[in-house]
C-alpha cells in the first residue's frame, strides 16, 4: 500500500515556466509535509516543508499548496531553471507514527533552456 | 564539511559475503535512520533509532541489522548479501520525531 503518490512520474518544462508537482495520501494522520529535492549522485535535500495547519508555505520560487480536505498538496516552482533539474519527492509523517518519514515514488523534473 | 558521513561511498561485494555500512552524523541530532533506493523503490524506509534504541523497523529480513555504538553512529550490517540488495543505502538523522530530516550522500552497493 503506497500511502504517498506523486504525479506525474517525470515534468518537462521550459525555463522560466512553472512546474506543478503533484502529491496525495491516504493517511488522515499525516501533519507534517516535507519536500525533498534530489540530484544524481547525491542524498536527498529539504527544499521546502509545510505542516498541516496553513494550506500554504511560500519560499523563494518554491510555494506549497496544501488541501487537507482532499489530502492533496502541490510544490509550485515558478520561474523554472536549469538547474532546478532534479527529483523530487513528496514526503509526510504524523505526530503519532513514530520516528518514520514516509516517502512517495518522486517526480523527475528536467528544465529545458 | 559534511553534516553526516557515509562510508564507503561504492561498495561492490560478492553474493552471500557480509559487509558493514557507516554512517556518523554531526548535527547534534538524536535520532538517526536507514533508506534504501533503488529503480524498483524509491527511498525505502528501512530502521529508525531515537538515543541508541531501535523505534521502528520496517525490514522484513533479519540480514539487516543496526548498530549503534556511539549516539552519533549508527551503522548498518548485512549478511548472506544478494544481488537483490543491490541500491544506494542513505542514511539520515533529524532532531526528534515528525521533523526535518537530513541525508548523507549514501553508499551504492552492488551484489555480483
């Protein structure tokens, strides 16, 4: 059972566009929403993070938007660039889960010039 | 300087050998965990440890295990080693429970 998806599998755009990442999950409990952005070669990295009590988290290009209703949220980057050119994964856990982060399957960004 | 050290970073080992993954973090955080990535899943979560005791394991096989010698430490023995274990093992840490996360770059392993 995957408790967190995300859509689409891979996102082409071009530079200066905005990317929209797609992520669900099951799990009512889940309050805590953590975006990872992952190079080749290298671990994964916090981009931007947002728990559930605001339905929006705004940093820099990157913006969260959080639906708690639909258990739905979206990572915005507006602005795209080259170098945004990544995977990045939607994460959440809950306050009663534990010590586990739960991670979705990843969206492989490329930004074309 | 890297927040939390992995070693080796390629490992290549033999099938039904053992070898032991390190991972030493300086964050100053008390918990530390296990992920495994591979093409068939991605980021995998594998051990969690809080203080040196083990808080959740979501390994089904028992040629998995943690160690944790130090609070800063928590390595990673495989046994009886197959090519299906073949991934980049990342290993993480983060100040208490439902909270940011940071990564080391991983070991990438491979079972021949």
């Amino acid at each position: 059972q995957q408790q967190v998806r995300q859509s689409p599998q891979s996102l082409t755009v071009w530079e200066g566009e905005t990317a929209i990442l797609n992520c669900s999950y099951e799990d009512s409990t889940f309050n805590y929403f953590p975006w990872y952005q992952q190079f080749p070669g290298e671990g994964p990295a916090l981009l931007i993070s947002i728990r559930s009590v605001s339905d929006k988290k705004e940093d820099g290009r990157f913006t969260i938007f959080f639906n708690k209703r639909e258990k739905k949220l979206s990572l915005h980057i507006t602005d795209s660039q080259p170098g945004d050119s990544a995977t990045y994964f939607c994460a959440a856990s809950a306050e009663t889960g534990g010590y586990k982060v739960v991670f979705g399957s990843g969206t492989r960004l490329l930004v074309s010039p | 300087d890297p927040k939390i050290i992995q070693k080796p970073k390629y490992l290549v080992a033999v099938t039904g050998s053992e070898k032991i993954l390190i991972c030493e973090q300086y964050l100053g955080h008390n918990a530390m965990y296990w992920y495994r990535q591979s093409a068939k899943k991605p980021l995998e979560f594998m051990f969690s440890y809080s203080y040196q005791k083990l808080m959740d394991n979501q390994t089904a096989s028992s040629r998995f295990q943690p160690q944790s010698s130090k609070k800063n430490h928590l390595d990673l023995q495989i046994t009886a080693l197959k090519p299906d274990d073949s991934a980049t093992y990342f290993c993480a840490s983060s100040q208490g429970q439902n909270s940011d996360y940071t990564f080391g770059s991983g070991t990438r392993l491979l079972v021949i």
